[in-house]
C-alpha cells in the first residue's frame, strides 16, 4: 500500500462523515519532512430523480480546522510515515480544479463551466448534473445543451468576477 493510499485510509476514519469525502491525497518529500494535502469536499445532494439542481456550499473554515486536528491526531497515532515529520495542509477544492467525476459537476450547480469536447470548446452555466451528464444553459438564444461526461475531454470552472444577481440588475 503506498502512503497516500495509506494516509486516505487514515483520514477517512479521522473524518467518519457520510455527507464528506475524500477528494484527493498528495504525499511528497519537503525537505527532510513529508507534505501532505488532503482535499475534503461535501458529497452534493441529488433529489429524487438523480439530479442535482442545487450548488453545494463550501466547507467553512472552522469545518476544515476541525477535520484537519481529528486527521492530524489520526496520523500522529498511527504513523505512516514510521514516526518521521510531516506538514499536514488541508483544504476544499479551488474553484480551477479540473473536473473528473460526477460529483465534481454536481458540486458546482449554478458555476459557468469550459468544457472540451471532439466537436470544439462549450461554455455554459450549469444548470443541473447527474451520475451520466451534465446540462448547460447559455448561448443566444439560451438554450440548454445536456452533455454527456464521456464526451467532455477536459473540463473547469471559469472564474467570474460578478455574481448572477449583479447580472440580473
């Protein structure tokens, strides 16, 4: 087991959340000492048709210092790194995290998406996501467009200085 493996093992029993997830482990030399970062995410709430119609709300700081002392305790009990030091780093994904699974557009409802496709590049706000595809609205005349995750080669979402109400004004 290698030790990001072993420490995403770790933190998921420090964590014990079922509405948290781990989405990401990175372990890497610095130095004489081991960095660790650990991505917590929220799992995005779908309705009873599957779909997610609904941004999800960050973590808060406080939440991500509490799960950062459980995990940092968790690591310090059982050493994956034989009692070496380590630099533990935890954090929520940036909004320039590249998107690669479902949940990644659920949790982002709401949040002008780039996307690249075989057919060339689709910009759109989205609207709503699923376990199979994603829909955006944009265009002119706005339209939806319902992509499917298969044919999306690359994906992020695209930072926006003002928000949708200040739009609307």
């Amino acid at each position: 087991m290698s030790a990001a493996d072993r420490v995403r093992e770790i933190a998921a029993a420090a964590v014990a959340d079922p509405a948290l997830v781990i989405d990401g482990v990175e372990v890497s030399a610095a130095g004489k000492r081991k960095l660790v970062r650990i991505t917590l995410d929220r799992v995005p709430a779908a309705g009873p048709d599957g779909w997610s119609d609904a941004p999800t709300p960050a973590l808060s700081l406080d939440e991500i210092a509490d799960h950062s002392r459980a995990i940092g305790d968790a690591l310090d009990r059982d050493e994956p790194f034989g009692g070496a030091a380590y630099v533990l780093e935890i954090s929520s994904p940036g909004v320039g995290k590249a998107l690669r699974e479902p949940r990644h557009y659920r949790r982002n409802v709401g949040r002008l998406l780039k996307a690249t496709t075989a057919d060339g590049e689709v910009t759109g706000r989205i609207v709503r996501a699923s376990e199979e595809s994603v829909v955006l609205a944009g265009g002119e005349p706005p339209a939806e467009t319902d992509l499917g995750y298969a044919a999306i080669e690359r994906a992020s979402i695209a930072v926006e200085f003002t928000s949708t109400e200040e739009k609307d004004e």
